[in-house]
C-alpha cells in the first residue's frame, strides 16, 4: 500500500540560525535522490552549514513520500521562506514546483538526482556544493512553465513509448541502478509496444491546426535536453521562448523505431517524412485507447491531455555569472 502525506504525522523543519542572517533558505530535501550505483551522495547537514557559512539561515524538510514535496514548498512559503531550493533529482523539483508556480519566492535547484536535467539545461553546477554558493551568491531569472492537464512542469511532457517506459519503471530498480533503469526498462517496454492513432490539435500563437497520425514517440519540450542530453528530440526548444517545441515520430514498424532512436542520438530527426516537429503554445492529444504520458521523467497520467504554456511563471535562482552572461 502506498503511503500518503495526509496518512504520516505533519512535516519536521529542522532551522539553523546565523546571528547576521536576514534571508532564510528552505531546503526541501529528499533523502532517496540518487542513491543509484556508483552516484555520489553528500549529507544534508554539509548543505546546511556552507549556507551558514554564506550568511543564510536555513531551515530543512526531508520528504517522506510522493506529495510531500509539494506539501514541504508551501509549508516554506507560509513560514515567509526567501528561497527554497528542492535538493534531489528532477521528480523532487516538479514537486516543489507545483507550490511555486506563478509565486515571486524563487527554486534553488541542488541536483543530487539520477540525471539532473534541469540543472544541466540551465547551466547550474553539478556539484551539490557549487550550486549551494550559485544560490547563496547568485540572483532570479523568470523561465516558461507548462500545464500538463492540472500539473505543471519545467522540462517536456513525454506521450507514447517513453511514457509507457516510466509507467513501468520500477522505483527500486531506478534506486539500485541509477540511470541503468531507464534503459533495461525501455528494452523490456519495446518488445510489446506499439504505435497509437491519435488526432493533435494545437495552437501557435497566430492559428490553430490538426493533425490525425500514428505516436510512437511525442515529446513536447520546453526544453531541448532529453535523457541528460543522450536523445535529441526537441534541441532548439528554450525555457524563455514562450513556445513548447513539438516532436512527433510515427514509427510503424520495430525496425523503424531503431532507426529513428539512432537518429534522435545522432540529432538527426529534422525533416524526415514519418516525423513531425511544429511549435505551439497549447497543444491537445486524443487517442484511441489509453496512453500514458511523462512528466519531467515521472508518471503522469493517461490521455486525453491539454498542455499549455505559462510564460515566466518560475524564478530559479542562477549564479551570478550565468545573470551577466544572460540566461
């Protein structure tokens, strides 16, 4: 049986105080980020004192369970929190985010995750370490959100074979193995996936249009790294565009799915005939039966699904040098 947060005692916050500290950090903490093979791990009471150390006070919330992410960011928004930074994988910022959404308290992102994606597309430090000096010294910059149905995101919603991929990836093979989860469960996920019909409608900011096609992948990405930057669904897309950048590959047969993987690797899926790639602000898919969707590389739900976009609807901080250089 899955836990939930209203089933577990209130969250504990854990403060330290520095005596000349009048910004407080909230440190949404979640203590299985990265615990994969071979993935560096680093103590929460490090995080807390090279904060103090750059004159912060700081207060930390572990998570106990899905849902408490979210619940741990709005409880820091009530205590008057000047930033809270999500310190886990992509899954713990899309639940901060959830809270943060549209509000001016920016995320501080500590990426201590399976692949860190975000952190990687904005040019934040990799080291736990560094990206607490980034926020404790660096400053706000607004960046595009999207709306998958009622939950919101930073990267790409994911429809199709990549979808049905995190559905049925195991969270305790994704613990033990790290990023070897991903690929041992897309290889079972191939031998029985196939194409879905669906129709596409969406809107560019200038007109609305259709389309009736075969899915085997979809990604729409506000985003352009996949899978750490492995995959290159959707390179162009940007965070501060205003436009989600639309992928759509039709494979029909096992052997086209590899050829069109080899080409998503090699950046390479640009105007070929059976893929379509369009920008739009709001896009909804229907499709013939059920198909589960991703969200920021967690479960979504399942369609149909309405994806919108919400300009500049989140602050993050970023060091210094990424604000001169212009995020």
């Amino acid at each position: 049986m899955t836990t939930t947060p209203s089933e577990l005692p209130p969250l504990e916050v854990t403060h330290a105080t520095h005596p000349n500290a009048n910004r407080t950090v909230y440190v949404v903490y979640n203590p299985t980020a990265g615990s994969g093979l071979g993935q560096k791990r680093v103590a929460l009471d490090t995080i807390r004192d090279r904060f103090l150390a750059a004159g912060w006070n700081v207060a930390t919330i572990r998570t106990r369970c899905a849902g408490d992410g979210t619940a741990a960011a709005r409880l820091a928004l009530d205590s008057g929190a000047d930033v809270v930074a999500a310190m886990g994988g992509d899954g713990t910022i899309n639940e901060v985010i959830q809270a943060l959404a549209n509000q001016p308290v920016p995320l501080g992102i500590i990426p201590v995750g399976t692949i860190n994606v975000l952190a990687q597309e904005l040019g934040l430090p990799s080291d736990p370490l560094a990206a607490v000096e980034a926020i404790a010294t660096g400053a706000p910059q607004s960046i595009d959100l999207g709306k998958a149905n009622d939950r919101y995101f930073t990267m790409m919603v994911g429809l199709g074979y990549d979808g049905v991929v995190l559905h049925n990836l195991s969270r305790e093979l994704k613990q033990w193995s790290g990023p070897l989860a991903y690929w041992l469960t897309g290889f079972k996920t191939y031998t029985s996936y196939r194409s879905v019909r669906a129709r596409v409608s969406w809107h560019d900011g200038k007109k609305a249009r259709r389309l009736r096609c075969l899915i085997y992948v979809m990604i729409v990405g506000n985003t352009g790294l996949y899978a750490g930057g492995v995959l290159k669904f959707t390179p162009l897309a940007s965070v501060r565009d205003g436009l989600f950048d639309v992928c759509i590959v039709r494979s029909k047969r096992w052997y086209q799915a590899i050829y069109h993987l080899l080409l998503a690797l090699a950046g390479r899926l640009k105007r070929m005939p059976d893929v379509s790639q369009f920008q739009c602000t709001e896009i909804t898919i229907r499709t013939a039966r059920p198909l589960p969707y991703q969200i920021d590389g967690d479960p979504g739900g399942t369609t149909p699904v309405t994806i919108a976009l919400s300009p500049r609807a989140l602050n993050v901080m970023v060091s210094a040098d990424t604000v001169a250089q212009g995020l």
